[in-house]
C-alpha cells in the first residue's frame, strides 16, 4: 500500500458528521430557540422598514459571548430583504460589518461603501470621502440601510467614537433628505456608550435587546437541534451533550463554545473509528479545543496591551490576590517591558490601555468601595485564570518583542 492509498482509504472512511459546514460559526440556522423575544423585538422597531416607514432608528444588541446576538441580527436581515422584495420595495439594504474583523473606521466605510456599489476602489479614498460616497448612493438610491456593527467594543478607542459621530449625523446639512441610516449596534455590554459624547449618545438613545447567557437546558436543545441536521443519527451519546451542554454553561452560557466542543468530539470519535460520540470524546475534546475567544482577541492586541496584561496576570499570580491596584499594574507592567527590552509608555497611555482592556471583557476594573481607602482602581480578571493568560502571552510577547526592538 502507497501513500496514495492510505490518502485514498482516509477519504472514503465513513464519518458520522454529515454536513460539517452546518457546524461553522458562520451557520446561520433556519431556527433560532430562545431567541423569539428577541427577534419579535426588533420586528416591533424596525418591522415597517421594509414598506419605507421609519419607527425606531437605531437599537443596541448586548449579551455575552455566544449568546447568540450576531445570529438574531443576521436573521432578521434576513426577514426584513425578504419582506422588502415580496412587498416590491427595492430601496432596502442590510450590511452586517464585524468590527473586530475590519480593525478601523476606514476598513469599516470602505466595506460598507464595497457593499453597496463593488466597483469602489479599495484605495485612494480618505475615511471622510468614503462616508460621502455612502451617503450620495443612498441619497441616489433614496436607500434606507440597515446597518449592523457588530463587535462594536473593538473599534471604540481606535476612532469609532468619531465614527459612531459621523454616521449618526449623516442628514444634518440636507435640506431634503433622501435616505436612512438605520444603526444596529452589538456589543458583550453597554460599557461602551461612555465613551461616546453626550450628543451620539442622546442619538443613540437606543432600546437595549439583551440576549442572555444559554442555560443548560437550552444549550441542550439548540445542541439537539444541530445534532439533527449535522450528524448521522444517533451518533451522540445523551451523556455527551449533558457533558458539552455542562461546560458550556460553565463558560458563561457559550453556545458557540458548546457547538464547537460538539465538531471537535465528533472528530475524536470519526478518528476511533467510534460510531457513536461519547463522553470521553467531549472531554478530549475540551482539553484540546483552543480558548480561541482569548487567543482572537490577544492576537489583535498591540504589544504594549500585551505587556500590560502580561504585567497584570503575572502579579495577580504571585499575589494570589482576586484585585491588584492600578498602581500594582503600572508597576509590573513596566517591569514587563523592560524584561522583553521595550522602553515602558507613559502613565497616561497605561491607563488608556487598562480601559481598553476593560472594554474588551479581558480584565474587570472597580473603584475601591466602602471601607477601602481613597479613590483607587482595583483590577482584576474573572473570565481566565491568570496562570492561563500569562501561558498565552508568553510565547507571543517572545515570538513578537524583538520585531519592536531597536
Ligand atoms: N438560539 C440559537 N439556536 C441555534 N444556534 C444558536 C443559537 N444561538 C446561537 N447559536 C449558534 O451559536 C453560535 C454563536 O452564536 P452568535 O450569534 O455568533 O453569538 P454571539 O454573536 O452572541 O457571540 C453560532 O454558531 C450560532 O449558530
Ligand atoms: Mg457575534
């Protein structure tokens, strides 16, 4: 037998996952449980959107990770392009842009202006040309656009206040007004709205969707119902999904932990020629899977946000404290740096950082509270174990620190 062969035989081995597209994070379901209310929700704001009525404007989606906030807001881009083209109403768009993914306001235009007309070049343009493009084929077009930006946290301290600004004030000098911006923005919390100033906040003034954590129950059944359409049937043990629906709550209610635990443990079982996903295949599984939300979100982190973190997890280590003090922070923070040889920023900046930080949901900040002293920020991280935080930046401040030496 030639390599060729055992190519061969590996291919046509029989798996017990059917559709394994139907497992990816980019998987809108046909069925969303739980999420009725939420979806009735923004029917009941923007529902008449698709006969050219405006009611509600804008509206904020939170929730924690995998909760299932991106999936509602893509499904109702769904429902209300399908109304608009039955109704014969032809003036609707939905653009969903992920912050995360296009980094900065002027990705973010460009994407948006690309949608809407893809001749638009990707170069050449400055963020405020491309903001006018936008809004004159809307105007052409006497467009309304649903406009989703999702992982709105990340672009915050990167020009998104501005942005948020702008786009919220695109019909301000028009004396006739041909078109509509309609904002939906998601993001984990409300933190972000401090950020903004008081006039895009009052414009703002959005209703709040939240999307609660997933309870076990329900981690079960949207669990269930994926099974069905993905999986050879009967190929998962009961045991298993009380075992992927367990961790997952434990993470915070994670349906996409919980769907990925899922295709990792199938493929455990596929590679035993097992034709059935057992417990100790989730528990595989789960030590192999990466904490890839933390490991995402590090690998857009600049260095010096990395240092702080490193700084801040490797105190809250040794202290074996629950809170350090932003002093502590600073202080090891600059150790830090000077260890991986970068000259430490300024105090100022390391305070940005620490609310950028805490914006993101890596670290959770708190003023001291009653019976504590002064004014001080105490800090800490819930959402990892600090050991496992410093394990991740390590290799990746060794890996990137000497691109940054001079
Ligand atoms: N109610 C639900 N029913 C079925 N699948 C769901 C449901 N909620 C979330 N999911 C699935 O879980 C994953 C994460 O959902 P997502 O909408 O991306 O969450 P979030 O945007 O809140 O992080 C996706 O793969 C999605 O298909
Ligand atoms: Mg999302």
């Amino acid at each position: 037998m030639d390599s060729l062969d055992i190519l061969d035989e590996a291919f046509c081995k029989p798996s017990i996952i059917i559709d394994e597209n139907k497992l990816s994070i980019e998987y809108l379901p046909n069925y969303l449980p739980f999420r009725e209310n939420q979806l009735k929700t923004l029917v009941r704001y923007f529902g008449k959107i698709f006969q050219g009525q405006l009611g509600t404007k804008r509206a904020i989606i939170t929730g924690p990770i995998g909760s299932g906030k991106t999936s509602i807001s893509k499904k109702f881009g769904q429902w209300i392009i399908q109304k608009s083209e039955k109704a014969g109403f032809n003036h609707l768009r939905y653009i969903h842009i992920n912050c995360r993914r296009s980094k900065t306001p002027f990705m973010i235009l460009l994407n948006i202006a690309r949608e809407l007309n893809s001749k638009i070049a990707s170069r050449g343009y400055a963020a405020d040309e491309l903001l006018e493009m936008i809004v004159e084929i809307l105007e052409t077009e006497h467009s309304t656009v649903v406009l989703v930006l999702d992982e709105i946290e990340y672009i915050i301290h990167k020009g998104g206040v501005e942005l948020l600004y702008a786009l919220t004030r695109t019909s301000d000098d028009k004396q006739n007004v041909n078109h509509n911006i309609v904002l939906i923005l998601i993001a984990r919390n409300t933190g972000f709205l401090k950020y903004l100033d008081a006039s895009t906040n009052s414009s703002l003034g959005a209703p709040i969707i939240h999307c609660p954590p997933y309870k076990k129950n329900e981690l079960e059944s949207i669990l269930n119902n994926r099974i069905g359409e993905c999986f050879i049937p009967n190929s998962v043990s009961e045991e298993a999904i009380e075992l992927i629906a367990d961790i997952a709550t434990k993470r915070g209610g994670d349906a996409r932990h919980a769907l990925e635990l899922l295709l990792i443990a199938g493929k455990y079982a596929d590679s035993e020629d097992s034709t059935i996903v057992y417990p100790e295949h989730v528990r595989k599984a789960k030590a192999n899977v990466d904490p890839s939300l933390l490991r995402e979100t590090l690998k857009d982190l600049a260095i010096h946000k990395l240092l702080l973190l490193y700084g801040i997890s490797r105190r809250l280590r040794q202290t074996k404290a629950a809170y350090i003090t932003t002093g502590e922070a600073e202080h090891s923070y600059i150790l830090a740096a000077e260890e991986f040889g970068l000259q430490p920023r300024k105090h100022t900046q390391i305070w940005e950082y620490i609310q950028e930080l805490e914006l993101l949901g890596i670290i959770h900040t708190q003023k001291s509270g009653v019976g504590q002293r002064g004014n001080t920020t105490y800090i800490s991280i819930q959402d990892t174990s600090a050991y496992e935080l410093e394990q991740e930046l390590v290799p990746r401040l060794q890996t990137i620190s000497h691109t940054y030496r001079k």
